[in-house]
C-alpha cells in the first residue's frame, strides 16, 4: 500500500484527473475513475469502469488486483476510497479502453515498445536519441557530453557490482544511496527533494560541477573496488562511502576556495511542472 502521499489535480483536456504521490516509492497513483472518464467519454465512468474491470478479470489480467484504494476528495469536498493505478497499470488499463480518445496513447506505446527494440539491436540508437532529447530540452553541448559521459561511468561501476553479485535494484540503490551521501552530505531522495524533483531522473537536473563531482565518486568507488575486490554486500558498502568520499573531499575544497554551495536547488524543470509543484 501507498505511503506518505501528497494529493494533486492534473487536467487532460480541461478534465480533471486525480492523483497523488507516492513519498516512498517514488511514483503517482492516479484515479482509475478519471482517466477512465476523459478518455471514454461515458456519462457514467464509474460503472464504465466496472464492467471494464469485470472484463480484464476474465482475460486474466492483473491489472485490476494491482491497483489500490485510496482516499481521494469528491465534489462533495468528502474523501472517499477510490481505485487507483500507477503508470505503468494505468497504461495498460488504457490499452484496453476501445475509444478514438485513448487511440493516441495507444500509439504512442506502440512507438516506444518498437523503440525499445531497436535500441536493444542498436545500443547507439538509444546515444542518438538522449542527445535529440537533451538538445530539444536547451542543454548545452558542454551539459551533455558530461551527461553522457556520467552514463558510460555508472555503466563501469555497475558491472564492477554485478560482477561480485551485488544485486540490482535494492542493493544497487542502498550503494548509491551511499555514494551520494558522502560526496553530496544527503541520501538521493533528498537531494531530488532538494531540487524539487519527483519522477525526474536526478542527474538530468544536475548542474556541470554536479555531474562532475557525481562522475568522480563514482569512478572512485570502481576504483577502488577493483582493489579491495569486497566479497560482501556490507564490504561494498565501505567500498561506496570511500568512493564518495573522494568527491565530498574535493566538494569540500572547491566550496571552500569559491565560497558558494555546489550542491544547488537550481534544476531544469519546465515552468509548467514547477507551478504545480508549489
């Protein structure tokens, strides 16, 4: 179940959509009632909603038994139970509305699933594609190849990981978790919150000497490893918070010599996102 959730509105073509974040998971929960309405249509979305349900229960699918009920306001200013989806269940849910509204989503799934392929056939693809995006975003030349050159560094520390079994997903994260913390003085989720960021990948908000430091704790802690060869997942993680104490060092001294802050709340939201935010 959903914890710590803060509540917001967004519209989809003047139609309101409820959700609410996720604090510890990191995700939106969207009303299932309200996407099912926008894209649908129907003078009634809840009873759409339930025969809709009804149906991807006989196929078989797991969509339904994975969304959850949470309280989210009504009309009435009351708070009721309502079904909620993340975005990975709400994308399939839409697969399944048959309506020309949800046929743009649909497409757009489609694309990226082909996309997804290619890079896989590809790997360059993907290259190809990050520098379009980060360029049609204002980045600088200088911003990406530091981007890029961040990914082919946390590339070399995860195989370093695999390679002793460390496992990816939790492990991965507690690791990171402790990199940053030693260069950065704070945990991921705090320096996101910092910045003001939920969904968004931290390091696509970082300033240059963010990416910088980031790309020198990290190479420290390949390293490093390398050396020590750790055989634990605790031995790793003395292996990490050395790694990323290296940058919090020169963190450290740069901020001392140009006395200003590296670590900046500054990111590259658009306008849009951080009025709904406040």
């Amino acid at each position: 179940m959903p914890s710590k959730k803060i509540a917001r509105v967004a519209l989809f073509e003047g139609k309101r959509i409820r959700r609410q974040w996720d604090e510890e998971n990191e995700k939106w929960w969207f009303s299932v009632v309200d996407v099912v309405g926008a894209l649908s249509d129907s003078v009634d979305p809840r009873k759409y909603w339930n025969k809709l349900a009804q149906r991807l229960r006989d196929e078989g699918s797991e969509s339904v038994t994975k969304c959850h009920q949470l309280k989210l306001d009504s009309s009435d200013g009351k708070f009721y139970l309502t079904d909620c989806a993340d975005t990975k269940i709400m994308f399939r849910i839409i697969q399944s509305i048959p309506s020309p509204n949800a046929e743009p989503f649909k497409l757009w799934l489609a694309r990226v699933g082909y996309e997804r392929v290619e890079e896989a056939q590809d790997p360059e693809q993907a290259i190809n594609r990050a520098l379009k995006a980060y360029r049609s975003l204002g980045r600088s030349d200088d911003w990406i190849n530091q981007r890029l050159k961040s990914i082919e560094i946390r590339k070399e520390l995860t195989n370093e990981w695999e390679e002793h079994g460390v496992k990816e997903g939790s492990e991965f994260a507690i690791l990171t978790d402790d990199i940053t913390r030693a260069w950065a003085g704070m945990k991921t989720r705090d320096y996101k919150r910092h910045k003001n960021l939920k969904k968004e990948n931290l390091r696509d908000h970082m300033t240059n000497l963010e990416l910088v430091l980031t790309m020198l704790a990290e190479a420290s802690t390949t390293e490093i490893s390398k050396k020590e060869q750790p055989r634990s997942f605790p031995q790793h993680r003395v292996v990490a918070r050395r790694g990323g104490g290296v940058a919090g060092v020169a963190r450290k001294k740069l901020e001392k010599e140009t006395s200003r802050n590296i670590i900046e709340s500054s990111n590259y939201l658009p306008k849009e996102r951080k009025r709904l935010s406040e």
